[in-house]
C-alpha cells in the first residue's frame, strides 16, 4: 500500500499539474474592444502610376499584390478584473510559497525549539552545579535550603533531585 501511494504521488509530481496553468489564466471570455480585419487586392493589366503614398502610380502588364490584415485592440480592463487578474496570476506561486511553507516551516520551528530547550537545560544543569558548589564551600547551607524549600513546588524538586545524582 505504501508503494502505491509513494508511486501515485511520484506520478502526480512528475506528469504536472493541470489546474496551476488554469488558475493563472487571464478571465475566461474576454473579448477584445475592436478587431479589425482588411483584404486588399490590387491587380493591374497594363500601365499603371503610383503617387508618393504608396498607392499604385505605375503597372506593366499583370501586376497583382494580395494583402490580408489582423489588427486586434484589447479592451481597457475595470479595477475589478484588474485586481481579480493580479490573483488568478499569483496563485500559481501563492502555491508554490505554500507548498514551501509546508515544507520548511515545522522543520524551522523543531529546530528553534529544540534551541531553546537546549539552553534552558544547560542552563539548568549549570544552576544546579553552583548550588553544590555553594553548599561545599558555604556555611549559609542552610539559610539556601530554606529559601530553596520556600520557592520550590513538588514537581520542581523532584527534577532536582533526578539531576543531583
């Protein structure tokens, strides 16, 4: 079953994903604001003349030229479709962010913690070596155990007591 799942998964990553370039399309049915299409056909059988233009001044004898043109103008976009088209084109990398967020995030917070834990127990375990230290070298021993059983709950000095041996 794992090696199915792990083959599935495999295929999904490799093949790609059909719905990122759909999301980052622009709106669906846009039509452009004007398209403008022209056909021009020009044919001379004899002598034609031209003027500065470009127009036909002079022919020899079957001239043809055929031109087809394809002018398309877009149409201006509203704030809304503007701000709606700036989404749908972040959303592919919105994806990928989020696939990299869940990807590096817990491994991040493990490490910041485990950091934090580290120091608080090596904090811990120097604390408890300057109170032995204290209590071979001092004579106020016991006014320390006094404010140490005065501040100290039950939980707290059973760890003590586990770090001591």
């Amino acid at each position: 079953m794992k090696n199915l799942i792990l083959i599935m998964l495999t295929s999904f990553c490799l093949t790609g994903c059909s719905i990122i370039p759909r999301m980052t399309f622009d709106s669906p049915g846009a039509t452009p604001q004007s398209i403008d299409k022209s056909k021009r056909k020009e044919t001379c059988k004899g002598e034609a003349v031209f003027n500065e233009v470009g127009d036909m001044i002079s022919c020899s004898r079957g001239y043809f030229n055929y031109v087809e043109g394809y002018v398309k103008k877009e149409r201006k976009y509203t704030l809304k479709e503007k701000i709606l088209n700036l989404f749908r084109n972040l959303s592919g990398s919105i994806f990928w962010i989020a696939i990299a967020l869940v990807i590096f995030v817990p491994g991040s917070l493990g490490w910041i913690i485990s950091r934090v834990f580290n120091a608080t127990n090596k904090a811990f375990e120097q604390t408890v070596q300057a109170i032995k230290k204290f209590r071979k070298n001092s004579s106020a021993k016991e006014e320390l155990d006094g404010f140490l059983r005065a501040e100290q709950d039950n939980t707290t000095k059973k760890i003590i007591a586990t770090k001591r041996v």
